[in-house]
C-alpha cells in the first residue's frame, strides 16, 4: 500500500495554474512560478507521493469563469486521476449517523475509514485509477459544456447565498454575541439549516417557485432529509419526540468535524465584520469547502483570510494535523518546496 499526502488545492490555485497554460497575460516570475507548480504537483502525483481529490466545487465554480472552465477541468483531471471528495452534504449526513451512534453509546458498523470524505481510496496507487480512466475497466472521461442558462442558474444560487449570509451577518452586528456563545449559535443554525425546521421552511419556499429546476432540487433536498430521518430512527434515536431534540443539541453531534469546522468559520467572519473589515463573497462558499476537506487532507491551499481564520484563530491546522498554504508569494513559495520534498 502506497502512502501518499493529501492534498487539496483551492480555486486560486488552480485558475493560476489554467491561465499560465493558457497564455493569460502575467509576469515572467508568477508565470514560472505557476508552470513549475503544475509540473512538480503532476510529477509527485504519478510517482505516488501526493494525492490531489478533487472536489465538486472546483468544477462548479471554473463553469462561472467560461474562459479557464476547460483548462482547470484538465489540470483537475491530470492532478486528480478519478479520485473525488464525496459532496459535502454526504460526508456531513455520514458525520451526523456516526455522531447518531456515539449519542446513544452505541458502536458504529465498521466501514473503510476513508469511504466517509472520498468515493474511493485516496491511499491506492495512482496506476489503479489510470488503468480505469485509459479504458481497461470500461470507464471513458468526457468534458463538455453545460448550456450557459445553467450556468447562469448556478451564478443566481451562489448570489442568493452570499445575500442570505451576508442578511446573517447584519443580523449578528445588531446582536453581538460573546465568542462562545456565537460559536454554539452558528453550529445550531447550520444544523436547523440541514436537518431542522429552517431545512423544512426552505424545501417548502422552494417547492413553491416557479422554476421547474427549482422544485426539482426542492424535491431532492425533501428525498435527503426523510432519507437522513429514517436512517436516525434505524440508529435508534426516536425522531418523534424530545430525544431528537437532545441529539440535536448534544456535543456529539454539534462537534463532528463538518460543523465543527463550517460553525467556528462562521462564527469568526462574523466577528471580523463587527470589527470593521468587509466581507468578500468568497468568504462564504469557502465554509462548507473548508469543513468537506480539511478533516482528511495534510496540505490544504486557501486565501489570506480563511488562512488566518483557521490557523492564528481557530488553531484548526494543529486540531486537524493539517499544514495550510495561501497563494501569498511567501506562502506558495513554501507549499512548492514542500511539494518537492515529499517522500
């Protein structure tokens, strides 16, 4: 069995990368500097050293950027060989039916440890994945376009989630909190938000949309959260009376890693926006990003700020054994020679 180090790039990263391959217009240092990246990433890659999942968001959010969408789909490819994260709202459903199990002092079905964050080992040698992709096991890579009317969806929804965040945050400024107890808030509203009564409020506004593709995905979030429930009462925990209540607001659920991670970031934008300093929109998809990947991964690259949230605040990179790089040129400089001294 191979031992590789995971590691999770993030969108900067990654556009840097695919606007270097593709010409962009850069300085002759930062256009080195990210060509070499790619070649010392692919390399270490292929030699079994680093893994590189990818995950669902990369691809959504390059869609929003026509111009690199191909380019950084092709660096995910050569970087990742197959090997996905599982969408964020599966690793948090299998955090919660593990927490499930912990509340009522029970021991959780063994399962491969790894099959919580990834679709398929991250510790398999790469040759695995590469045998599949070249054909030998029937599975062919195909990249194409989505329409732009479904892009303009996804550019709606995340603009409707920064304006609801950002109403949040207005929210907390009129009501300050002290940092524990905003803290415990936000794990509490993320946890209403995905399995409570504001979950239900929200499939039910949706469902009453006019847009087809709305209710769709109102119906599927429906299918989820009874799906979700009656796997809580399969666990034991009667969802019919105060017990789930309990659960819901018991350390074991409010401490899994996804809330964890989501709340205390949550938490912390909202007290920089008090103090003064102006939300960026990206500030909010980085959350979830963040609470999906950062449990599972040795190297994770994010912006300045998300840097200094998770490793001068919240002290996440010592809790979660996870070294953080931004695309400062400090910072980038660091994580390539990093890169290149793996074993």
């Amino acid at each position: 069995m191979t031992s590789h180090t995971i590691v999770y790039l993030d969108q900067n990263y990654l556009s840097n990368m695919a606007k270097v391959s593709l010409g962009f217009p850069m300085n002759n240092v930062d256009s080195e500097f990210w060509r070499s990246l790619f070649d010392d990433l692919k390399a270490a890659v292929l030699a079994n050293r680093i893994a590189c999942p990818e995950l669902g968001f990369q691809r959504k959010e390059a869609r929003l950027d026509r111009r690199i969408e191909e380019a950084v789909g092709r660096i995910i490819d050569e970087l990742s060989w197959g090997l996905e994260f599982n969408p964020w709202e599966v690793i948090l459903r299998l955090q919660i039916e593990d927490a499930a199990f912990r509340f009522l002092g029970k021991t959780p079905p063994r399962i491969e440890t790894w099959s919580i964050p990834f679709k398929s080992d991250p510790q398999a040698p790469v040759e695995g994945r590469m045998e599949d992709i070249f054909g030998t096991k029937g599975r062919i890579a195909v990249s194409f376009s989505l329409p732009d009317e479904i892009i303009e969806q996804d550019r709606q929804r995340k603009l409707e989630f920064t304006n609801v965040a950002q109403e949040l945050l207005n929210e907390y400024s009129n009501n300050p909190l002290d940092w524990s107890e905003l803290v415990l808030q936000s794990k509490r509203s993320l946890m209403d938000g995905f399995l409570g009564k504001t979950a239900r409020e929200s499939i039910i506004r949706q469902l009453k949309e006019a847009s087809a593709s709305s209710q769709l995905k109102a119906l599927d979030r429906y299918n989820e959260l009874v799906g979700l429930v009656n796997r809580l009462r399969e666990i034991g925990i009667n969802t019919d009376n105060s017990e789930v209540m309990n659960f819901m607001e018991s350390e074991e659920l409010l401490n899994i890693p996804f809330v964890d991670i989501n709340g205390s970031i949550w938490a912390a934008i909202g007290e920089y926006y008090r103090q003064g300093r102006k939300v960026q929109k990206g500030d909010f998809y980085d959350a979830p990003i963040l609470a999906a990947v950062l449990p599972y991964c040795d190297i994770i690259t994010t912006d300045r700020f998300m840097k200094q949230i998770l490793v001068g605040k919240l002290l996440f990179g010592r809790k979660y054994k996870c070294k953080m790089f931004s695309a400062g040129k400090t910072d980038r400089q660091a994580f390539q020679k990093l890169i290149r001294e793996l074993k």
